[in-house]
C-alpha cells in the first residue's frame, strides 16, 4: 500500500456525558470485545497500510495501553509500525492540540520523514469496515486533491451533528457544511480522507501561519471551490459513536444476525488486543436471550436484548434487559436493570432497580471496587 495512516483519537466530545469522563471516546467498549479504534486501525491493516500513527491526547491512558503492541493489528514490525502520538512540550511549543489541523501539524516530522506518496486520515470512533486501497484507487482515478468518503444516510438520522456535503455528476464536492443548523442534504463525511503526503505538508503548514487549526473548516470547507475535492460513497454499515444515544443503538445493532455476521463471520476480519479469559459461564437458572456475553462473565439471572462486555458478574435472580453492562461489573442478586449502560468496575447492590425511562440511563455506582 503506498500510504501511511493517521488516525485522528484525541478529542472530548460532551455528548458522551459521563461516559467520557475516564476514558477516549476511541477507548470505548464495543460488541462485547472490542474497543471503537480498533475498527479503525483493522481496516488499515487490512488494507496493506504498514505505517500508522495514533493521536491521543484527551483522557489518553486506557487508550494508550490498548495501544501498546501493534502485533494485535500486525503493522510493519521492521518497516512501518504503530506510533502513539500525543502532544509535547517543547523549546518551540507547549501547546495541546487545539484542533485536528493543529494535532497533525505538532506531528509533521512523522510525515516529512516518510516516504509513502498519499496519506489516508481517520478518525477513531467509527465503526464500519472499508479497504482504503479501494479508496486511493479511486482517488487516483479521479486527479482528486482530497477523497472524502461519505454515505447517504436514512431519513431521521441527526444530519446536524455532522458535516454534511453534495456532489455534482462527477462526484466533485460542491457544497460543504461543518454541523449545519439546517442539514440541505442527507450525505454526511465519515470523517476519512485521502490526499497526497507532500499536499497535506504544505496545507498544514499554511494553516499554521494563519492560526487555523481545524481541518474540516480550514481545509476541506476553505480549499473547496481551489481544490478539486472529490466524494467517495459507501453504502455498507457505518455508525459514529458521537453520543450516549449513538454509542447505545451501535451496541445493539450487534445483536442483529446481519450486522453480527458481516463483522464477524465475513472477511476481512476485526481485530483486538486479547485478554486470556475464560468462555462465559452460565449456571442453573440462568435465561439467556438475544444477548452478547462476552468471555469471563457469570451469569446466574436473566438476560435479554443485552450486550454484556468482558468479566461481568450478574447475580442470582437478577433481570437485564435492553442494556449494555461494561466491563468487570459486579451485579448483586434481585437487580433489575432496563434501557440503561452500567460504566465499568461498578458493583450494584443486591434489590437495586435502574430503568432508563425517558431515554438511555447511565449508571455509575462509585463504590469500594470503583477505580477511575
């Protein structure tokens, strides 16, 4: 693959409430097993890209030690490599990334000192699946300055919360709104973009000298009508887990045999840093209903329409249903929890009750097992 990735996991977002309050959006727990970047990563290594860097800054520590080996994704160990990246203080700059153009500008020795021709830029949160050699093909088929790879998406999905973009008849980009109070088009960036690496040096450089610091607005929206920038749709699965309500819904479309299958049976496979746990256990008594559990979990109630993450207890006579219970939670017997996502490490007391009623609750139970 004749490009280098770089993917973008060091922003906060406040949408994600107190989920976020401890870890990256990018370190979020997925399907039982996986973390949101890993979807991200696997498909550049899928797609033969030997050379990636990670930027990290917000709430960086789970994330960073998810990124400890680059052997989970099997990048380049003698040429290329993983490479966590977060911000430094130095004789020239003591400042955190103050936007995506500014966090790949503080990282500009990585792609001067590179050799690869093109760039592929992904933020850390979606979760989809996509070869990228696809994509630069395209790119170079169609004499793009940027490929933008975007997807149409169905009619009552929250279009003001991305950018939104239309095309003409050859897929030049030819209107580019960033979270638009009035979305004019259902087509919305999936935050991945395509350019060649000695472009992206000189239009990062020239952000830098005006102070502009956001590559959505400074680059794509600013260059749009100087630069031919052009749209590369998908129509396969994508979320973005931008909120507690995105984050919640990705979850639960895994218990859906299609979505399950097209991640997890079909190639290319979706690739993890493993824990050696054992299988889930399920004692008498247990009831088990269109639910993921994951490995080292107990359970000894019921559970239904659930995703349960890694080396969670559920106690006897206890009733899940349409939650998500993160990792190393500990559920005391009688619990009743519905429509509600349980923060990992909490103990919930024997007889507790939790329904989300008027949307997704959010339970965190700071106690003696508690460790932020």
């Amino acid at each position: 693959m004749r490009a280098i990735g770089i993917v973008l996991a060091g922003g906060n977002n406040r949408r994600m409430k107190e989920l976020s309050q401890k870890r990256a959006i990018c370190a979020m727990p997925v399907a039982g097993s996986y973390r949101s970047i890993d979807f991200t990563l696997s498909n550049m290594s899928n797609s033969h890209i030997q050379k990636v860097a990670v930027l990290t800054q917000y709430n960086a520590k789970s994330l960073n030690e998810h990124l400890s080996s680059s052997k989970w994704w099997d990048f380049g160990r003698k040429q290329g490599g993983l490479f966590v990246l977060t911000p430094e203080v130095t004789a020239d700059n003591s400042n955190w990334y103050r936007g995506t153009a500014d966090a790949i500008y503080q990282n500009l020795d990585f792609l001067k000192k590179s050799h690869e021709p093109y760039v592929v830029i992904a933020s850390g949160d979606g979760i989809y699946k996509l070869d990228f050699g696809k994509v630069l093909e395209y790119h170079i088929a169609k004499k793009a300055d940027i490929t933008v790879v975007c997807r149409d998406m169905e009619a009552g999905f929250e279009m003001e919360r991305f950018g939104t973009l239309r095309m003409d008849d050859e897929h030049r980009i030819v209107d580019f709104e960033e979270k638009p109070l009035k979305a004019k088009s259902n087509t919305v960036s999936c935050g991945i973009y395509v350019i060649r690496r000695r472009q992206l040096i000189e239009m990062i450089e020239k952000c830098a000298e005006e102070d502009r610091y956001d590559f959505v607005q400074d680059i794509l929206v600013r260059y749009r009508e100087q630069k031919r920038i052009i749209g590369y749709k998908i129509k396969d699965y994508w979320r973005n887990i931008a909120s507690v309500e995105d984050y919640f819904s990705t979850n639960m479309d895994f218990l859906k045999p299609d979505v399950r299958k097209y991640f997890f049976k079909e190639y290319p496979d979706i690739y993890s840093k493993i824990d050696d746990l054992p299988p889930a256990k399920y004692n008498v008594g247990s009831n088990v209903k269109n639910s993921l559990v994951s490995s080292g979990c107990i359970v000894n109630g019921e559970v239904e329409n659930s995703v349960i993450f890694k080396k969670s207890y559920i106690g006897n006579g206890c009733v899940i249903k349409n939650s998500i219970i993160l990792n190393d939670v500990y559920i005391g017997d009688n619990a009743y929890i519905e429509n509600c996502i349980v923060e990992s490490r909490g103990t919930i007391k024997a007889g507790s009750r939790y329904v989300g009623e008027d949307g997704v609750k959010i339970v965190i139970e700071k106690n003696e097992r508690f460790v932020l």
